[in-house]
C-alpha cells in the first residue's frame, strides 16, 4: 500500500499532468494552455486543468480563474453568445471570474457574465447562467443552489465515516489488481466509497 503523503500525491497528478506557471494540466494541453495564457487568460495559483476543457480561445481575456481551482474534464467556460448576431448583428460579450477554492464538475457549462465566489461547488453536467454565492453548492440546467458548502461537507464526512475507504492503490496509476478491483466492487455495499 501506498503512503498518502504531498510527495505522493503530486507525483500521482504530475504523472498525468504537466506545470506551467503554477498551473496543473493534462500534457496534450501544453502549447494550448501556453498560448491562452499569453493571449491574457488568467490563472491563480494551484489550477488544476483536466482534459478536453474549453476557455473560449478568441476572448480568453475575459476569463479570469483564482487560486486553488479545480475544473474537471469536458467542462466548458464560454464569454460570447452568438445568438443575437444573425438577428441583431451584435456578439455578446461576458467577463467569467471563477473566485479561489472552487470545483467545477465534470461536463459543465459557465455562460458569460458569470462570477463563481469563493469555496463554491458547481456539480457534474451543470449549466451556470447566473452567478454563484460564495460557500454555495450549485446542480442542474439551469444551475441553483441545493445547499451550502457546509451542509454538504458535513453530508460527506457521514458519508467518509461508514466507509468503505480505498488507498490510492486501489487507481489504476497505482496498479489495482483484478481482486482489488473486485474487492472494491463488493466492499461497496451502497454503491460509494472513497479513496484517500
């Protein structure tokens, strides 16, 4: 078994991943994180970037991504709406702010306009039309509030402590075996577990 330790974790994600600027992406990502960054997107501290993740590449400008984010793969983050344009003949345009301490679940949509605030939560498949309160846990098309970043910390902690809990060397990075994986899969009684 594997010792969960900093040094652990980072060689975990940095076997997967790549730094530039402090920022933590998958490695087909390089020359187009690079480049959004030098077109003026901007980006804290501790970002981590997942695959296929898309920062509207021609007003990457108007995004701005604080310290300590999480956006999962396949999450979109758009400022223009081209809707109006055929129509109207106009584009329009919005700044997104994604504030520190934020994860952004797999799969969802952050329109322009949008500020996501600080220690916030936007759950898988979300589309994020309008601003996000600090502390807030937000699911669902079009994204609301279900509950604070409290109530569902405290929902998971219960959770975490009836287990069942899994190493990291239950991840395939770390090499799971066919029994661990069946393991796993009968220790799961009600269908979670996490891993540490």
């Amino acid at each position: 078994m594997s010792i969960l330790t900093k040094t652990n974790i980072i060689k975990f994600l940095d076997s997967r991943a790549r730094r530039v600027k402090g920022v933590l992406f998958s490695r087909q990502y390089d020359k187009r994180i690079t480049l959004l960054l030098a077109r003026g997107l901007k980006l804290g501290k501790g970002v981590y970037i997942g695959r296929d993740v898309f920062l509207d590449p021609h007003l990457c400008w108007h995004i701005t991504i604080g310290d300590n984010v999480t956006i999962a793969p396949r999450v979109s983050i758009i400022v223009h709406d081209a809707s109006t344009k055929f129509h109207l003949g106009y584009t329009r345009v919005g700044k997104v702010t994604i504030n520190n301490n934020v994860f952004i679940g797999f799969g969802s949509t952050i329109l322009p306009g949008v500020t996501i605030g600080n220690n916030a939560v936007i759950a898988a498949g979300s589309v994020v039309s309008h601003d996000v309160p600090p502390e807030s846990v937000v699911a669902g098309n079009p994204a609301t509030v279900i509950c604070s970043i409290e109530d569902y910390l405290d929902r998971k902690k219960a959770e975490i402590a009836i287990g069942p809990i899994f190493s990291l060397d239950y991840t395939l990075p770390y090499g799971v075996s066919e029994k661990m994986k069946t393991d796993m899969n009968e220790r799961m009684v009600n269908r979670i577990g996490y891993i540490i």
